[in-house]
C-alpha cells in the first residue's frame, strides 16, 4: 500500500492511516509516536527538526507502509 507522500500531513494523520510506518520513526530515533507534537507536526517538519533529507524520510515511510 502506498503512502500519501504529501509532507504537509501530520505525523498523527499518517501513523493513523498507517500504523506500520511507526516503525521508520522508531528505527531513526524519533520521539514522533506517541509525541504530543504529532497532530500538529506535519512529516515535513519533522524531517527538518530532525535533520534528515524530507525526500529519504518520506521513501522510507513508503516503503514501510508497502511492506505492511
């Protein structure tokens, strides 16, 4: 299954939509699941907070959600 590859959603929006990409969050490090930042946060953002390229974080959310 593909993501919404928009970096404008929130973080909440898409573990939501789709949980397994907790994952990708967890493997890097990130407190975004479960953080209280998370429905305000868009993924873009959380990218750049965390110093990572917008366009990795999003293909590795990707490909997570596609494994399921």
């Amino acid at each position: 299954m593909a993501i919404d590859t928009d970096p404008g959603q929130t973080v909440e929006r898409l573990l939501r939509a789709q949980p397994e990409t907790a994952r990708v969050f967890l493997r890097r490090k990130m407190a975004c699941v479960g953080c209280v930042m998370s429905p305000f946060e868009t993924v873009g953002e959380v990218a750049r907070i965390y110093g990572i390229a917008e366009g990795e974080l999003l293909a590795d959310l990707a490909a997570a959600a596609r494994k399921g």
